[in-house]
C-alpha cells in the first residue's frame, strides 16, 4: 500500500475517510502502469472546493501541480472514485511525462484511466467531428460537447494507457508535423523557468528580428510614430526605412553576428534566398532579452499589440486579447515564409508586466504564421502567466553593500548595456552572466552574478535576479551540502523572506543583525541550468504554506540558524566580559527569563545593573548559540555552556537535515519550525 503521508487532506475532505482510499488504490494503479506517484516528501494535497472562482460550476474537480480540488457534491453521474482518479492521473501525467503531452492527450489519459470513457447516445443525424478535430490539432480548450464527443471515441476505440505516449484516434485525423518548441525566461537573469520540445534546433528568427532592429537604432529616433507602427503591423515596407540607421556595433551586440543586408535584418530572405541568421531558441530568447533590456522606451509601444486594428496580434481573438489586457502583456508574433510566401515557422513573443518587465516566453511553430501561432499556444501563456507571479519569482536585494564602488568592478565577454526605459537604470549582461571581482581584503575575489545590477557607481547597488538563483546563491553561502527535503524547505523560507516578509532589516543601514541575515555571495556558476516547472511548483507550494504559518505565528520575518545538539563550552576571562559591558569591574552575571519568557542576561557593576537579550549577548561575545548555563569559577572568570549553533530560532538546519534522513517532508519541517 502507498504510504499514507503521500495524501494530506484538508478541510471537510479531512472527514471522509474513502477519498484516501480511493487515492491510494489510484496510486497502486498508476504505479503498476509506470507512472511517478506523489510520495512522503513530494505529497498532493486535497481541498475542498468552496466558492466557484476555484472551479466552474461544470467541474466536479481541478488540479494544479500538487494540489487537487474536488467538489463534495458534484452535478454529474460520475462518482466520487472517478473524479479522484482523472486529477490523480493529471498529478501522475505532470510528474512523469513534464509537459511532453499536448493537454487534450491529457485529458484523453485521465478520462481511460478514470472510467469516464463512454459511448453517448447518438443523434439521428450522424455528427460532424471537424470542430472537434480542429480543436486537437491545435490543442485549443474543449467545451462539455467537446469532452462528450471525445468520451465517446475513446470507448469506441478502447486505446491502450501508456505513460506520455500520444493518442492516436481512427475517427480524428490528430496527426500533425507542426512541431513546437516553447519557453519561459526571467528576463532580468535570463534563466529559463520552463521549456518545451527542443529549444537547441535551430531556426531562422523570422520579423521578430525588427525588435532587433528597431534596438539598434543609436540615439534618438526621427519618424518615431512611423517605426511604432511598422513594429505593430510588422509591416516590412515601412522598417525597411530604418535599415540605414542601425548602428553595426550595436547589432553585433544584441546578435553576435555582422549586420546583414536590410531584408535579412527584416526576418526575410536575403538576395540570395538565404536566411543569414539561425538560431535556437535559447539563443534567441538571449538576444530579445538584449533588445528589450537596451531599448524599453521604444519597444513598449507593443503593449498595443492586440489592441490596434492593424497590429499582428489583433488577428489572433478576444481571448488572447482579454489576457494580454489582463496581464499587462506586450507581445510581438513573427512569421518565417519561404520565397512564394507560405510559412515555415511561426512565433509568438511576450514580455509581461508592462510596468515592469520579469517575464519572456516565445513560442515557435512550424507551419504556422505568428498570429495562428500565438492563438494555438493561447494556452500555454495562460498557464505561464497565470502560473508565474512576477513579485514572488524576482529577489531585489542590495549587494556589496560595505564596499566603496571602487573596490569592486564588472565585466562581461559580451559587454555591459545600460537599460533604457525601466523604473531604474541598470546594467546587465547580453550573454546572461557578469564576472564580478573585488579588491577588498576578505572578500570573495571572483563570482558571477546572473541579473540587472544598479547603474549608480556610488555606494550599495540594487541587484535583482530571478528567485530560484538567488536561493540557490544563499543556500551556497550558508550551507552548501543540505539536499532534498531540508534544501527544499530552507530554500523555500529564503525565497519567502526575499519576496513577502515585512521586516528584514532593523535599519537603513544595516546589512544583517543577528536573526534577519541572508548571505549572498553570487551564483554557483557561471551557466545556470534551466528551472523545471515541477521545482518552482514545490516551492510555489511551500511558499503557499510558509504564508499561512507566518500568518498564524505572527512573524514578519522567517528566522534559520545552523542549530544542531552538540554541546560546547568556553571560558571567558573577567576583563573579557567587563570590557563587553563596557564596564571597569563586573559583579555578577547570570542567565535570566523576563515576563515574556524571554532569555536575558542580566549583570551587575559597581553603581549599577542591566541586562542584554542572550541573543546580542551571545553575538558580542562571538558564543555559538545562547549559553543554557553560566558559573562563575574560582579564578574570577566564568564558564559558559550550550548546544548547538546560532540564536536558535525558526527552522534548525541540523534539525532539519535529521528529520528529512528520517523520511520528514519538506512540509512537516516547516510545520515543526514555525
């Protein structure tokens, strides 16, 4: 039987006892069939669905990565063991196949292995299946005619369920050759945050090199009204006029290559049918962040893109539309045809929030023009904009914070650009990495930094960076050799406290004190590796948790230290500790608790007393954690005693690390830290 733990109910959910049952037996299933299962240390939590802005009222469950919803008194003729089985397979699918399915495939998978497929009853007149058709060939949402109609021709048909394999249906003619390729990048690093299909094959980058080109334009630019525009219609004729303004260097910055002939810088062919330019879609997602980063101030003009009648996107629908409004979404499609004018590959680019650019996906399609293409992904921006909450995925930080400017200094192989039209003026790096090098004695000499660095050349610079990086930067200051569930609860309280708490510092110029401190000290390496959904969506979940137990503790701030059981103890002399009073003699000292419970020590001096809170004692005099016991000796010094390291608060580290070796999730950590 599956461990029990892999399943945490909430709520109402908590009360009947069969839905574990029924999740469990789903597991034994899913298992004997190759499928990953959730597990103790990654569980699926249920909850109950109590308003209907979680799941229309059509629905009888939801699932999002690790987290199911189910209705308790579904309007349908399926029960409950089917409606548990369809969300467990969704949860299985995401674990095992990562996307690699479209969503309809899916959805197919969750209807066999739930028992949902059934013939429907048939009308006299035979039914057209073209909508429906259409529908999965470009993997669009299915209405409740949809998912009739597609029950229907799965019990008829009775495919075999294989993990991540593809369906193919007799009746539905579901095969295509448009091959997709699609990702997510932090613009701000330039880390990818989730991908599709091979993003290493190369392409021609089609019209979306007019972003390129309307990038490189040096200095202020005349007929501005007249480039807008070209940039929104993607109108060829019109940004042809601006090919003798590009200034070569700065093209050979955003692209790595020479300055073509003016159709190749326009994503046509050139004179002699060639397509100069080719690139992955790394490389090229590298090259749009350049751009956008370098020239803001022009190219947010694409926020009308969708609106305007006559820009690109306007062609794709009100519901691509509605989300671009929605999501403060700046978007710009591109189209490589060949020499007759049918399209090769079509694309799709986004940069969102307008109002400060975190995020850019790009999607790319064969045999598709950009608009088709945007409107056939409509889903996958749903889902990342939906999904990816800018302000909790960004970590603003200051660093190098008690060096003078001078001390410290930037380089990077393909330069350095200063940003233009963003809320503050930064630096950043077209191939993604900084190397940066400081002279301060006991200061790393060398690290590489992934992000926008302040501009400013006097005092601390504001970086910002992408989440999982900087956790990963702390993590490797701090402790470097955690793993599994206790990374993954302290890297979670990291991300926390660098996006929601309240309080970090106690002033304007402080760095650390002695409970709100977080080292970052640069990235682990100079390449970073792409961030899978499935991590960002653990974290996402305990993130959602930290939220809650800060809430019900009342803390602004998620304090972690070392911690640990080992004993230690040290002697300090009496003209030590007198000198840490700042006091000529000391009387007494001893550990004490006030009203509150609070660990103090309190001492005394000839004409006076006070005391210190144990843990700016235990930080002055540089004591591993707040001594449990102090005795005076005979000599006139005393002895100090205690356990483990640091000022004890929040998550234990050491604690930590025990409890995931004895098979503790990352959740049941941060239940047992705050």
């Amino acid at each position: 039987m599956i461990n029990a733990t892999a399943i945490i109910l909430y709520g109402s959910l908590m009360l009947n006892s069969s839905i574990r049952e029924e999740a469990q037996r789903a597991f034994a299933d899913l298992e004997r069939l190759g499928y990953k299962v959730p597990t103790a240390d990654s569980p699926v939590k249920f909850f109950p669905v109590q308003t209907e802005k979680i799941l229309s009222n059509v629905h009888a469950g939801g699932w999002r990565p690790g987290i199911i919803y189910l209705r308790e008194e579904p309007k349908s003729s399926f029960g409950l063991r089917s409606y548990i089985r369809h969300e467990l397979m969704h949860e299985a699918s995401f674990r095992t196949c990562k996307g690699r399915l479209k969503r309809w495939e899916e959805e197919a998978h969750a209807i066999i292995f739930s028992g949902e497929s059934s013939p429907e009853p048939q009308s006299s007149a035979p039914k057209s299946l073209d909508g429906l058709a259409e529908k999965l060939k470009y993997d669009r949402e299915l209405s409740v005619a949809d998912y009739s109609e597609l029950r229907a021709i799965l019990a008829k048909e009775n495919p075999r369920l294989t993990p991540c394999q593809n369906v193919n249906l007799s009746a539905i003619n579901v095969k295509t050759d448009y091959t997709k390729e699609a990702l997510l990048m932090h613009l701000h690093s330039g880390r990818i945050y989730d991908a599709e299909g091979d993003i290493e094959r190369k392409e021609p980058p089609g019209s979306l090199l007019k972003i390129v080109l309307a990038a490189s334009i040096a200095g202020d630019v005349s007929a501005k009204t007249d480039l807008e525009s070209g940039l929104l219609a993607s109108d060829s004729k019109k940004m042809s006029k601006f090919c003798k303004k590009v200034e070569p260097s700065i093209w050979r910055m955003l692209t790595g290559n020479k300055m073509p002939e003016c159709s190749a810088m326009l994503g046509l062919m050139d004179s002699q049918s060639r397509f100069p330019i080719q690139q992955s879609l790394v490389e090229l997602a590298l090259m749009l962040r350049a751009s956008i980063l370098s020239r803001f101030d022009t190219l947010k003009v694409l926020q009308q893109n969708g609106e305007n009648e006559s820009s690109t996107l306007f062609k794709s629908g009100s519901q691509l539309r509605e989300l671009l409004s929605k999501h403060r979404v700046i978007g710009k499609t591109g189209t490589v045809s060949n020499a007759i004018g049918l399209p090769l590959v079509g694309y799709a680019a986004y940069v969102w929030p307008a109002e400060n650019p975190t995020f850019l996906s790009i999607v790319r399609q064969r045999g598709l023009v950009g608009h088709s293409t945007a409107r056939a992904n409509l889903q996958k921006l749903a889902k990342w904009t939906n999904f990816f909450d800018p302000k909790n995925v960004t970590a603003s930080i200051r660093i190098m914070s008690r060096l003078q400017r001078s001390m410290w200094s930037l380089e990077s192989p393909c330069g350095l650009v200063r940003t233009a039209g963003l809320k503050e003026d930064f630096l950043f790096s077209p191939c993604g990495f900084m190397k940066l090098t400081s002279t301060a004695m006991k200061a790393k000499a060398e690290r590489f930094i992934h992000g926008l660095i302040g501009a400013n050349v006097h005092g601390p610079s504001h970086y910002s960076t992408d989440i999982i990086t900087y956790t990963e930067g702390v993590l490797d200051a701090e402790l470097s050799g955690v793993k599994g569930p206790a990374a993954d609860a302290l890297e979670a309280v990291i991300a926390y406290n660098a996006t929601r708490a309240l309080a970090r510092h106690e002033g304007p110029a402080s760095l650390c004190d002695t409970t709100h401190c977080m080292v970052y000290r640069g990235d682990t390496s100079q390449n970073l590796k792409p961030v899978s959904f499935e991590r960002y969506g653990r974290m996402h979940s305990l993130l959602q948790l930290l939220e809650v137990r800060a809430k019900t503790s009342h803390l602004s701030w998620l304090p972690f230290s070392l911690g640990g059981d080992d004993p230690w103890s040290i002697k300090i002399s009496m003209d030590t500790l007198a000198g840490a009073f700042n006091v000529e003699i000391l009387d007494d000292l001893r550990r004490v608790r006030d009203r509150e419970g609070r660990v103090l020590i309190s001492y005394k001096y000839p004409g006076g007393e006070g005391d210190w809170t144990c843990e700016v004692f235990r930080n002055k005099l540089k004591l591993l954690s707040c001594p449990d016991e102090i005795r005076l000796l005979p000599d006139g010094g005393y002895m100090f005693y205690g356990r483990g390291e640091g000022h004890g608060l929040g998550l234990d580290i050491k604690k930590a690390i025990s409890s995931a070796n004895a098979g503790r999730s990352a959740d049941g950590i941060i239940h047992d830290a705050y």
